[in-house]
C-alpha cells in the first residue's frame, strides 16, 4: 500500500499541482507496542511516534497531521481536547477491545475516531490497516473541503471590493463608461453565478463525505444532475457472476432509483456495444456531441430513455486504478454562465472530479460486496465466505463441525408492493434487513439472496431442532415489529417464512473442495422447503387430485432428503409456543447497551437486545424468576441511571450464545429526568422503531 492516488491538490493561483504531504503520528507508552505498528503505518507517509502524552504535543506543534493512532490509556477526549485538530482523524488502539470501545465513547460524534485493537493477527492487521487508509481519505477530503471554503471566502472578498470600486468610479466618470461599467458589473453577475455554483458543488463533496448508507449516496445523484444541467442521469456498478459475466447494474437509470424487479431489465453486458459498457471496459470518458450515427447508441437509449438523446456525458468510477462503475449524464441544458448545447470540458472535469469522491463513498459502503439496498452480503461473497469458514474448520479438524442454511422470504410481499409502491417496498426491505442482523450472532453470515428473499448460514448448529430453534426466533422477532402498512396485509401483519437445510461436512466428499455449486444446491433444498413452509407446492410433493393447499405462511419448514423414510419436507411445529409475549405499549428501539441488576445480594453486568420507555429485553447467563423485583443500572453513552425492574418473562437462548436466556424486564418508578434522558438517547440513535403491537 502506498499514499492515496488520484487526491493531487492545486493552487488557484498557481499551475502546479501539489501532492499532499501525509503526515501520521503514533503515540504509545511501550516500545514494543510501536515496533508491532509502525510497520503498518510507514507505508502510508512520513511517520512519526511519540512515548509520552508531552512529547506527542510537541509534535503536534510542529507538525500537520492527517491520522493520529493513540493507546486508549492517553486516548480519551479529555485529555487530547484542544491539542488535536478537528481536521485530524484519530484511531484509538490497545491490547483490550473493551477498553478501546470505552474510550471511542468518550469523543464527540463529530469528531472522526475510529477503534482498532492491535494487530496481532492476520485478520487484525487487515483490519488494522483498511482502517488507516480511512482515516486518511476523511483527512484528505476534509481538508480539500475547507481549502474550497477559503478559495470561496478570497472570491467573496474579491467581489466586494470590486462592487465598490464600480460605485466610486459611477460617481466621477461619464454616461458612456458608466455603460461600459454595467457591462463590467453584468459580467460580476455572472461570476457570482459560478461561484454559486462552486459552492454546490462543495456541498455535494461534503454529503459524499457524509453518506451512511446507499440511500444518501443516491440521493446526491440527483444534485450531480442538477450541478452538470443534464436531463438526465444513470448510475451504474460493474458485477460478474457466471450468467452474464461482466455487466453493469443501474442503482440509478435515467433519473429514477429502481427497485429490485426494475433493476435485471436494465443491465447492460460489458460485451456490447453501448456508451457506458464502452467506458466500463476501456475506463475513458466518452463526451458525444451528437449519437445519430455513432454505433455505441444501443437500442435502449433509444426504447427506454423517453425522449431523444442529443449528446451524452460518461465518465468512469473508480477504486485505485479499477473501473467499479459508470456515471452518465444526457442532454445538456443551458445555463446562465455557458449557452452551448453540449456538454463543455468543464463539465467533463466536473464530473470526473466527482466520480473519484463516489468511488470514495462507494469503497467505504463497500457496494462491491453489499447490497445496495439493504447493505446485506450478496451472493457471490456470501457463498465465498461460507466456503472460507467449512475450509478453515475442515483445517483445525472439527470433526463434529454442523450448518444449516436458511432461506427466508416475506409474506404476500407483492400485495405490500402493488397496495404501497415499490419505494414503500424498497423501505420495507431496508428496515426489514436491520430487524434480521439484530436477529444474528456475529458468527453467522446472512444475505440478499433476491428480491424479498435472505439467505442464513448458522454454524455451529449441532441438531435440526437447534437450527429450527435459532430460525424460530429470528421468525418471531420479525412477527413482533411493526412495519409501516403492516395492517394492511393479508394477515394483519407482516411476516417470514423459512425453509432450512441440516448439513454436516460430511455432505462434501473432500471440504477442501467445495465450490459455489455445491452450496447453491443445498440452497435449492432450502427453497423447496421454504416452498412447502408458504403452503406451496413443488415437483417433489405435488398436490394429489382433490387436496387442498398448503399451511398458511409465516411458518419453517426442514427439508428431508429423498432418501429417508419421509420424501417430502417436513413442517415442524413451535417448539416452545407458552412464551408469554411482552406487549409494547411504547415504541421499541433495537439497541445494545449496558446493563446491571442486583438481586438477592448479588450483581451482573448484562447488556440490551431492544429498549423502550417501559422496559426492556436483556441478556442473561442465569434464569431470572417471573415477577420478580429486581435493582437496574443502565448505561446510555455517557449517562446511567438507577431505577426498579420487574421480570415479566425468562425463556431459554441457544446453548451457543454466551448467554442463556432472553428475558424482559418492565421499568418501575422511572422517574421523568430519567424518562427525559431514555428519550434523548433514542432520538440520538436516528433508528426507526418498532411500534404499537
């Protein structure tokens, strides 16, 4: 690895363009610690180190710099406020992941702090290193930013001063310079007009900077087109799978953000002849005056635009020197400050300027392997990453190693999108994949198989009532949240059914050998089963003549091979269907964070698996009894507070989890500061919550 590429600097008054110098500084205490780092970090600029607190401002005094890497025991914010810059980005480290997460707590949100334990394996220092190169970018971008507000500020000056120049000279001079000043002051207009629109422009670098999720980044899209003066606009990301080889997919064609169903009718194969495939495969800008008789005008420009294309704009995204997608623009408008009818080379330079900062925004998201949408795992990785894990336990010889995969699809998902529209559809899902990843432990992997489909691989799975157990949960989570239209559906509420498949390694003749084909075909028994769970019917259980349909939905199936006693999947029942439900009164908020209850002389630290004004689910190591009393302290950030807890139910977990129950606790004497400060919490954790039941 090496510095940052295509991030040059220059000078608005000079031609020369600048490399920016990185500058990074690491302050630990132990020698040894900084042996162990400074390799990682020299690579990416002139690295410099400190042993004490004093010595590292020092540094600091002297010196810019872009990333900062401080142990935990001299990291907190107390100590580092006023000495570190806020342009400077700062990764806490140290050899205790909790302690690392405690000091990350105590720095504001606006500042940019990232937590990395050291590296002292393979997969930390990965880590370890991706997290510098963030850390970096987010300098250099800050830094760009505040040199255009300067750049911005000078301009201001500059025309202010000339404003009243104009006034003293319209005062002593004749009618006919007067005039000429007039033209001089029409010609300021349009200066302010560009300028204007330089100050668009930085607010779309600082909403790239910013961007969390897909949706924010689609949404700048839009202020692209408007900064370019386009009709319209198309952005695309090159995938590959074994069907079409390379393609480009369209999050966003022609000015709209397609949904899943909308999104294989619109891509295009990087082998045919077509503006953008053109600038995926040779990763040139392509700026047409006119298509009429070019051969890269493919039909669907011409079917699937809507109107005619005049001219057209596409510049390559990229990441380090890959082409990742395509940015397209058609149809210039004319604006105030340019009258031609094509798109000019400031435009291009425009463009491709803000395709580099849209690769940045697509790098961190990771929509090479995410989904865009949801922000789930694609298939592709998801399958790579469960041959990863078979391999890497096949390798330390866990014999009684056990999976299941599960495939899960929403109910009546396309009544939900024909009453609501794709766009409530595509929200749906969003909130959908956040309720399913709180449902999950870390060791599990789960994806966007396809539209309303997810796909599940639970390891260590040791029986298919223990997979049926785990699925069972996550079914009910999704049963108990409320989704918006939710009442609408065909049962009143919105829910999941699930098909899953038991495996062991011992389905693969050599582990060391499994392939992509061997997985997708365990998920097909999934999806027989999944079939058989929506009251479905497939060529392995066929409706005999005069049978009625299946169960209802909203239930989990286990497939049976062929060759056991029973040919078709088996539906299992609700293992423990007496769990009495706690009833939402107030809005449930999916959020972790510490707790500690006393009971009967005795103290345990436990954390939240959801939170609400009345109470809240927790994580236990030991069965708490029903109706009982109990002392609570809970954390929020940097807050806690004390009150009185009741359990209203204790349930088993999975024996695999580190705790071993679930159990809801309902708030007692919860007094109005502490019911002000639990609102304040919720309204900073920007999540939607569940509502009334």
């Amino acid at each position: 690895m090496g510095p940052p590429k295509n991030k040059k600097f220059s000078d608005p008054k000079v031609s020369v363009i600048v490399e920016p110098q990185i500058n990074l500084l690491l302050i630990l205490t132990n020698q040894e610690d900084q042996e162990l780092v400074l390799p990682l970090m020299r690579p990416l600029g002139q690295t410099y180190s400190a042993l004490s607190l004093e010595k590292a401002i020092q540094l600091i005094q002297q010196k810019n710099f872009q990333v900062i890497v401080v142990d935990y025991t001299l990291g907190r914010y107390s100590l580092l406020k006023g000495i570190v810059p806020r342009e400077t980005s700062v990764i806490i480290t140290g050899n205790s992941d909790q302690s690392v997460k405690l000091c990350l707590q105590d720095w504001p949100p606006r500042r940019y702090v990232d937590a990395q334990p050291f590296p002292y394996s393979e997969r930390s220092t990965i880590a370890f290193k991706k997290a510098l190169q963030r850390a970096i970018d987010h300098a250099l971008l800050l830094e760009e930013t505040n040199r255009l507000r300067r750049i911005v500020e000078r301009q201001e000056v500059e025309i202010q001063e000339t404003y009243h120049q104009i006034r003293e000279i319209k005062e002593t001079i004749n009618e006919y310079i007067v005039k000429e000043i007039e033209k001089r002051v029409a010609l300021e207009s349009q200066f302010i007009w560009f300028r204007k629109e330089k100050q668009k422009i930085e607010e779309i670098l600082k909403k790239l900077h910013k961007a969390h999720d897909v949706t924010d980044l689609l949404d700048i899209v839009y202020d692209i087109k408007e900064i370019i003066g386009s009709q319209g606009i198309s952005l695309y990301l090159v995938e590959e799978n074994d069907s079409y080889g390379k393609f480009l997919k369209p999050l966003v064609w022609n000015n709209k953000i397609l949904s899943y169903p909308d999104i294989s009718s619109h891509i295009v194969l990087l082998e045919t002849m077509d503006y953008a495939a053109f600038t995926a495969k040779t990763g040139t800008e392509v700026n047409s005056h006119s298509s009429e008789f070019d051969k890269r005008l493919s039909t669907r420009y011409k079917n699937q635009l809507g109107y005619e294309l005049k001219n057209l704009l596409s510049v390559p995204i990229r990441h380090d020197e890959e082409v990742i997608g395509v940015l397209e623009v058609y149809n210039k408008l004319p604006s105030p400050g340019d009258k031609s009818k094509h798109f000019s080379r400031e435009d291009e330079e425009i463009l491709a300027r803000l395709s580099e900062h849209i690769g940045i925004a697509i790098t961190k998201l990771n929509l090479i392997q995410y989904d865009a949408l949801t922000g789930l795992l694609r298939p592709e990785p998801f399958f790579d990453k469960i041959i990863q894990k078979i391999k890497t336990e096949s390798k330390r010889r866990q014999e009684n190693s056990a999976y299941a995969l599960v495939m899960g699809d929403v109910d009546w998902f396309k009544h939900y999108n024909d009453r609501n529209g794709h766009e409530a559809g595509n929200r749906l899902l969003r909130e959908l994949s956040r309720v399913l990843k709180t449902s999950t432990r870390d060791e599990d992997l789960l994806c966007r198989y396809g539209g309303e489909e997810f796909l599940f691989f639970l390891t260590g799975i040791k029986t298919p009532e223990e997979a049926f157990s785990f699925t069972e949960r996550i079914r009910k989570n999704v049963e108990e949240y409320y989704f918006d239209n939710q009442e609408f559906q065909p049962n009143h509420n919105l829910t999941m059914s699930f098909g899953i498949t038991f495996f062991t390694k011992d389905r693969f003749p050599n582990p060391h050998l499994i392939t992509k084909q061997d997985l997708i075909k365990l998920a097909n028994e999934a999806d027989v089963a999944l079939a058989q769970a929506k009251g479905k019917r497939t060529a392995l259980s066929p409706l005999s003549p005069g049978e009625k349909p299946g169960p209802p939905k909203n239930k989990i199936c286990l497939y049976q091979p062929p060759h056991s006693s029973s040919s078709e999947p088996v539906l299992l029942q609700t293992i423990d269907s007496t769990v009495e439900r706690e009833r939402r009164r107030f809005p449930r908020y999916y959020t972790s964070t510490l707790m500690i209850f006393k009971m009967d002389g005795f103290q345990k630290i436990s954390k939240t698996v959801n939170l609400s004004l009345g109470g809240a689910k927790i994580l236990t190591d030991i069965p708490l009894p029903e109706k009982k009393e109990i002392s609570l302290i809970l954390v929020l950030g940097n807050k806690a507070f004390q009150c009185g807890g009741k359990v209203i139910y204790c349930q088993p977990g999975n024996q695999n989890f580190t705790h071993q129950y679930l159990t809801g606790i309902e708030f007692l004497d919860l007094s109005l500061k502490d019911r002000h400060s639990l609102e304040e919490y919720f309204n900073s954790l920007n999540l939607t919550p569940s509502r009334f039941s």
